[in-house]
C-alpha cells in the first residue's frame, strides 16, 4: 500500500512513499515499454527493456570507470591501435555513457557533489574567452568542428573527472589504467617499428597511418607515449607498492622510452628527459651534478634515437635544419597572427589555415605550429595565453606543495604514486609543449583534473586526520583529569 505521506520529521521516508520524481520515472519507463513494443512487436522486446534498469544501475554504480574508459579510448586511441575494436564503436558508446551518468547524478541523483578551486576559475575562463570569440574566427567552420568535436568535451570531462575522482580506488584504476594503455600503444609501436609499418621519412615510427589515426604523426604518437611516463616511473620507486607491480611500472617505463626513441621526436626526447629530471631532482643532492648528467643524458638519448638519420633535421642538413627553421617560420607567423589579433587570435585551429596570410617565408605549403605556447598565442590572442599560462602554473605549484607537503607518508601507495607523478607530468608538458603542438587537447587538461582531485582528496584526509588527532589527545587529557 502506498502512502500519501511525506517525508517524517526526522527526515526519512516511510516505507513506499513515492515522490514525483519516482513517479515521473515509473511512466517514463512504462512508456518506453510501449513505444518499444509499438516499434518491435517481439516477446524479446520486454526482455531487454527489462535489462535497461539494470543496465543504468551498473553504469551509474561503476560511473568513475566508464568516464575513464571513455579518456582512455579517447586520448590513447586504442581502437585505432588495436583496430578490431573499431567496429563496436566504443569511444561513441562511452560518450554517450558518460553523459547519461553525469545528468543522472547531477539531477536525479544529486551526488555528484561538485566542488570549485582556482584551476577551474582559470579553465572556465580560458574555455569562454575561446567559445564566445567563436563567432570572429578567421574560419568558423573550422573553429565549430575542433570546438564540437573535441574541444568541448576535452573541458567537460576535465569537469566531470576531477568531481567524480573522490576515493582511493578511483587513483588506484587511474594509474594502473593509464600505465597499460601506455604500455600497450608503446608495445605496438615497437612491433611497428621492427616490422617497418607506418614509417614516416623512413625511420620514424607511427601507428594507424593509413587508417588516419591522431597517432600517425610521430609527434603525436611520442605525445600519447609521454603521458604515461610519469605515472611508471613513480609506480617504479614506490615502496609501498608490491614486487610485481614496480616491475610492471619499471617494464611499461623501458617500453615508452624505447618507444618515443622510435618516433624520433625531438619534443618527446625533451618531455621524457623532464619527467625523469623532476623525479631525480628530489632524490640526488648535488644538482650540479644532475645538471651534468641530465645534459649527457639528452645527448644520448638524441643519439640512441638517430636524430641525426632523420630525413628532415638530419646531420644531413648544413645549418640549421630545415625542420628547426620551419618551426621558426611557424612561431613568427603565429607571432603576427597574435599582433593582428591580440585579443581572441585567429580562432581555435585556425593556425594552419591562416598560415599563408602571416607567414613570411611561404613555401607553397601550410605548416603546423609544433608549439603548444605560439599555437594558443595564435589562436586566442595574447589574453588567452596569459589566462593558459595561469592555468598552467597553479596546476604545477598546486601538484608541487601536495608532494612537498610532509605528509605523503599519511597516504596509500596508490594516492602516492599519483601525486608524485603528478608535478613530473605537468613538467613533461611544459617542456615537450615547446615543440608539441598540445594546448587544446587531452594531456594537460587530464593533469589538470588530476591535481584538482588530488588536492580535494589529500585537503579532506588531512583534514580528518587532524580532527581524529584532535578528538584523541582531548579525551587523554580528560581522563588524566579524572
């Protein structure tokens, strides 16, 4: 029997109340029952309709994992690395998992708790200033596509990831998740470059080239290979972890080295060298000599990597290479794309279609940026760097105080791990940024919503420790009164 009642004073329900919500929902699913057996007639019909419940209740219990599963698809393109997995079209079926599980949580539900910090402050407005100068862009149906197609949603699960990032596990999977995939692009990579499929000028090493994938282009491909570098590494020098796993971390840390060596990246080289210099500037005293060593060791790695046989910026080429000096071509034209529109650029992606009308040494050819710091000049003025740049830097300075901290040995090995690498993957960005071309896609905005989950975390913890602390030598010191 249903109650006409609401709620008792003491806030809980009696037993078969019914809101209007709950009401809502019921008709809402009766009437799916009938639209779907009006459009298919079949007994089957009522048998996966009644799945859909239980369907729903498994994507919103497991919400956290279908978000990550969609990054990961999205940012490590693993149906593109493994393309068997491209006709079950899972990026678009986690898209839309994804959005069902963020309105259900936010409306019905109600627990997806967000919370603001200063990132966000400086992330939405960088998204803004890109979103309403849409309509003065230099090509708007450029902007729209790279706007819808990517951008969008690149900021909203920066939103979605660092609110639904809240327990230990959630760091745990993060990690773990992001070194096997890593591991896995590295592994095919590899296989590509021994087998010689793919490569670019010869000897460079790309996956899913002639199928279009992002990640054949080398550069690309040593940028999807940084990110999880930071992440092996620290897994690598946990000691809370178990045996098995710093040796998993060691041996997906020796794939993407071997890895992003194969792409012959120079931006890759530099990021990698930063990753490990972070990590090695607190652990060696003298940093001199870290200095030294880190110098030779860019030195060997260029070496190791066979810089020098690339077709473009080889030791074939007297000078300054000729792949040195497009770069330098492109930063001068992003330079006078931002003196001739210094307050919203020339428009999200709009670098390369503009090219021609800038640049001062054409060549019968647009040319990328190959900068992360002159393509957002470019393409959002110099108030959009400066709002990018902020962003940037109170992520690194926010990653760094949790690490520097004192209090990490409070922390599981899996939290650990993330917030040791946190600050070293920034700093990988920062400088493979030079080179790379990253400012409107995944790897910084992903380090973004990690250090804001992080923070939000290690704040809470702490925080309870201290009261826990607190309640503890209070009730002491009370019973030696007594």
């Amino acid at each position: 029997m249903i109650n006409n009642i609401g709620p008792g004073t003491d806030g809980i329900r009696p037993v078969g109340y019914l809101s209007a919500m709950n009401i809502g929902v019921y008709i809402a699913f009766l009437g799916l029952i009938g639209v779907a057996l009006y459009v298919f007639p079949h007994p089957i019909t009522l048998l996966a309709v009644g799945l859909v419940p239980f369907a729903i209740w498994g994507v919103v219990r497991f919400s956290f994992y279908v978000v990550l599963a969609f990054v990961v698809f999205s940012f490590f393109r693993i149906h593109e690395v493994f393309p068997m997995l491209s006709p079950l079209k899972l990026p678009q079926l986690l898209a839309l998992g994804v959005l069902l599980v963020t309105f259900l949580r936010l409306t019905i539900l109600q627990n997806l708790a967000p919370f603001w910090s200063k990132q966000f402050t400086l992330l939405i407005a960088f998204f803004l200033l890109v979103t309403l100068t849409m309509p003065l862009a230099a090509n708007f149906g450029v902007t729209m596509k790279s706007w819808s197609g990517t951008y969008s949603k690149v900021i909203l699960m920066t939103l979605v990831i660092a609110w639904m990032m809240r327990e230990e596990e959630h760091f745990v999977s993060a990690c773990r998740v992001y070194l096997i995939a890593g591991g896995c692009v590295g592994i095919v990579a590899l296989l590509n470059k021994v087998n010689g499929i793919g490569l670019v000028e010869g000897t460079r090493v790309t996956i899913g080239r002639d199928i279009g994938s992002l990640l054949g282009d080398p550069n690309d491909l040593a940028l999807v290979l940084l990110y999880p570098i930071a992440f092996a590494v620290s897994t690598m020098f946990e000691k809370g972890c178990g045996r098995f796993e710093r040796f998993l971390g060691a041996a997906v840390f020796f794939v993407l080295v071997f890895a992003i060596l194969a792409t012959q990246s120079r931006g890759g080289l530099l990021g990698l060298v930063a990753v490990v210099g972070l990590f090695a500037y607190n652990r060696v005293k003298s940093k001199v000599l870290l200095g030294v060593a880190g110098s030779i060791g860019l030195i060997l790695l260029f070496a190791a990597a066979g810089i020098s046989e690339r077709a473009s910026g080889g030791a074939a080429e007297e000078g300054i290479d000729a792949s040195a000096m497009g770069r330098l071509y492109a930063w001068e034209a992003a330079w006078n794309m931002a003196l001739d529109n210094p307050i919203w650029g020339v428009g999200l992606s709009n670098f390369y279609y503009n090219y021609f009308f800038y640049s001062n040494h054409w060549d019968g050819l647009n040319h990328a940026v190959h900068s992360t710091w002159f393509g957002v000049l470019a393409e959002t003025g110099f108030v959009g760097l400066g709002i990018f740049i902020a962003l940037i830097a109170t992520t690194f300075t926010a990653s760094w105080r949790l690490l520097t901290s004192g209090k990490l040995d409070n922390l599981a090995p899996g939290v650990r791990i993330a917030v040791n690498a946190a600050p070293a993957g920034v700093a990988g960005f920062i400088i493979s940024g030079t080179f790379l071309t990253q400012g409107f896609i995944w790897p910084i905005y992903l380090q973004v919503a990690l250090v804001i989950a992080l923070k939000k975390f290690c704040e809470k913890r702490w925080a309870t420790e201290e009261k826990d602390a607190s309640q503890f030598y209070l009730q002491n010191a009370k019973s030696k009164q007594k």
